[in-house]
C-alpha cells in the first residue's frame, strides 16, 4: 500500500484573501483536512483504529503563489517516527510546480485515556 495520499482542490474566491492571492492560513486549514482525510482512509489496518491525532507544530514554507481558479494537487505521507512525534509532509503543487512545502508534527493520543502513545518505530512499514 501506498502511504501518499492526495487530493486536488480548485481555488474558489472563498480561499482568496485581499492581496488576491491563497491566504496563508488556507493553506494550515487544508494541511489539517487532508490529514484527517488520510487518517479516516487508512485507519482501520492500523494498530490504533480508535486512537486520534493531536497536532503539535506547523513549518511551512512558501515558495509560489497561487490564485483563483488554479488547480492545486496536496499530496500528504507520514514519515518514520521520532520517538512520540509523528511527522508527515504536505505539498501543494500548482502547474506542476511545488508552491508550498511542510511538515507537521503529530502524537497519538489514547480517546479512552486520553494519554499520548508511543509508537512502534516500525509500524509504518507494516501498513
């Protein structure tokens, strides 16, 4: 199974902010969303069906701008594990180019008894 995960999105005037441009904070609300659409896809052939993701840190790094009507492609994947953190990449490309590039830190947090979890160091590969 492959662990990236995309989604295309069409940037309507909603996303626009008033330099006529994607506002920047679009771009943290769209890296939450497809990173929770990731998870709802992939969870149940993972060791921790009922657990869920708390966000920790956001780096983001704006290389393009992007406007109305442009098609942007978000391609998401987790990276190996570092110790209770769980990084995973967000990439927004545009006409095939990367606009914005960054990486999220995530923990797994227990829904019952609501303390974080530490992961197996391996238990990507066994997706």
């Amino acid at each position: 199974m492959s662990l990236i995960f995309e989604k295309q999105i069409t940037v309507t005037e909603q996303h626009i902010d008033g330099n006529n441009h994607v506002n920047n904070v679009q771009y943290v609300h769209w890296m939450e969303e497809i990173a929770g659409e990731h998870w709802d896809f992939v969870k149940q052939i993972t060791p921790y069906p009922d657990d869920i993701w708390m966000l920790l840190d956001h780096h983001i790094q704006y290389k393009k701008q992007v406007f109305l009507g442009d098609i942007i492609t978000i391609k998401t994947y987790p990276k190996a594990p570092e110790g209770i953190r769980q990084p995973r990449k967000v990439e927004f490309y545009c006409h095939d180019q990367l606009v914005v590039d960054s990486t999220t830190l995530w923990v797994l947090v227990d829904v019952e008894t609501q303390k974080i979890k530490r992961l197996e160091s391996d238990w990507l590969d066994k997706l």
